[in-house]
C-alpha cells in the first residue's frame, strides 16, 4: 500500500521533526514523507531542510507563502506527478502513537472507490474529540454564534462536531489530518487556493458533495492534534482572516439565494466585528 504523506511546514520545525518520527514508524504501508516549506523563517527553513536530507525526506521549498490549500498543492501535485493513488496531509502538530494509523485510515478508501475523502478520531490537548463535523448549514442557521453564547459546552467536543463515536459517511473531516484520494483531487484542480487560512474543510465538503462523491469518517484510527492555542499570535489577524475566507465560502458554494447569501454575509460581519472589538478591549 503505496502513499504520499504531506506535511505543510511553517516555522514549525520542531514540530515538524517530531512529527516525522511518529510517521517513520507507520507499519503495512509504503510511504514518502513529503515537507513543503511554506516560506519558513531562514532559520526554520535551514533545520528542516538539513532534517529531511538525514532523514532521506523529500523536501520542498516554497518562495512565497500562499497559504495552507496552496501550500498543500504543492506536494499534491508533486505526489500526484509521482503517481501515488492516495496521499496523507497532516499538520506538523499531529501525533501518531498508532503504528498503523495510516493503513487503517486507508482502508475504506480501497474498500469503497466512491470514497474520496476519509479522516479519523482526532482528539486534542484538551481532550476534546476534532472530527468528524456536521455540514455547515444554510443562511438559516448563519445566527448560531448567537445561540452558542448561551449554550453549556460540552466536555468532550465541541458543538460544531458530529457523531465521533462509530464509523460512518459524513459531511466533513477537519483538515489538521485527512486522506485523499489524488485522482478527485486532480478532478477538482486541487484545493481551492483562495483562502488563506480557514474553511478549508467546508469547501471540500461541498467540493466532495458536488461531485457526486463520499467523504468517510472511521473510529479505526486515532490521532493527537497536539495544538496549542497560545501560540497563535493576533487574534485580530486571525478573525479578518477567518472572516475574508468565510465571506468566499458564502459566496462561491454555500448554494444559498442571492438573499441567503446576503444574510449570511451579514451575520459573519457582525460576528467578526463583535470578535474584534472584545479582542482589543480584552488586549
């Protein structure tokens, strides 16, 4: 069972190299780790670069950085240049105490040919579970934020995740780590590379979806996300951020009316402006 495992690099490289080590260890597949540098720091760049050569990696080297779906692209179309069937993107923050994760991620890819997408249960710090999610609604449910507020979170995920407990077909898998099949991926023109950062996973949804074809979640394989939020920086950065992707993803596939769209659009304008005023008081 040949595969190509992608791992998107950004001035991560200790998590990177950690990373690595789990998936040198995957057991009853063939694999090629792949690590696109996404125009890491010089110094960052250096150590992962010099790792990858001990290591017998291949390394990729961006100039610029485009963002996470770009990013990727890069080692999706190097992968699928190598004629790889399947291919693994993870962030460098992923662990794999499973030595078979990947072989019991493929599994009902090869089983079933109509899957294209397949994640995992991915579980956090916090010990939350990250996967699987519920489809993002139409312009109807856009005041959820709303809701939320009130609402008494749960202890182990989060509101916007679905069923983690069994195996099933479902709407959407987070995007920390996933599988994929590279001949849909090639069908689509590869991930969208409009946004940045964030809604990713939603438009892969509807991208899955409008091909007619299935996304899979499965209990079988189990991963960490060893993410810490500390270290995201900005918040204001991130919610303009979130908001510019979010605004595309309304527009470009929600498949709501002209009307939906607009309210939809308005909520999020809201959200964000609300987001970003109790982000600089706080700060």
């Amino acid at each position: 069972m040949k595969i190509a495992t992608i791992l998107l690099n950004y001035n991560s490289a200790n998590d990177c190299k950690k990373c690595i080590g789990y998936l040198l260890l995957q057991q009853n597949v063939q694999q090629e780790i792949i690590v696109v540098d996404n125009c890491s720091r010089d110094e960052e760049k250096r150590a992962i670069e010099l790792f990858c050569k001990e290591k017998g990696i291949t390394f990729i080297a961006n100039s610029i950085n485009s963002g996470y779906n770009a990013g990727n692209n890069v080692g999706l179309r190097y992968a699928a240049e190598q004629g790889y069937e399947y291919a693994l993107i993870a962030n460098p923050d992923m662990e794999f105490p499973q030595k078979d994760y990947i072989y019991k991620l493929l599994q009902p890819m090869i089983d079933d040919k109509e899957i294209v997408v397949c994640g995992s249960d991915i579980v956090g710090l916090d010990g939350k579970h990250q996967s699987p999610m519920y489809r993002d609604g139409n312009w109807r449910d856009s005041g959820g934020w709303l809701t939320g507020i009130f609402k008494k979170q749960k202890a182990d995920t989060y509101d916007f995740i679905d069923n983690y407990s069994t195996s099933h077909y479902c709407a959407k898998v987070s995007g920390c780590c996933l599988a994929v099949r590279l001949s849909f991926i090639e069908c689509i023109g590869f991930f969208d590379e409009y946004p940045l950062l964030y809604c990713e996973e939603a438009i892969l949804s509807r991208q899955v979806e409008q091909a007619g074809k299935k996304m899979y979640y499965t209990t079988e394989a189990q991963a960490i996300h060893a993410h810490r939020k500390s270290e995201k920086g900005n918040p204001v950065k991130r919610f303009r951020q979130w908001r510019r992707s979010r605004l595309y993803y309304i527009k470009r596939y929600s498949g709501d009316t002209a009307f939906g769209r607009f309210m939809a659009s308005l909520s999020m304008r809201i959200n964000i402006g609300i987001l970003i005023i109790y982000s600089r008081i706080k700060g």
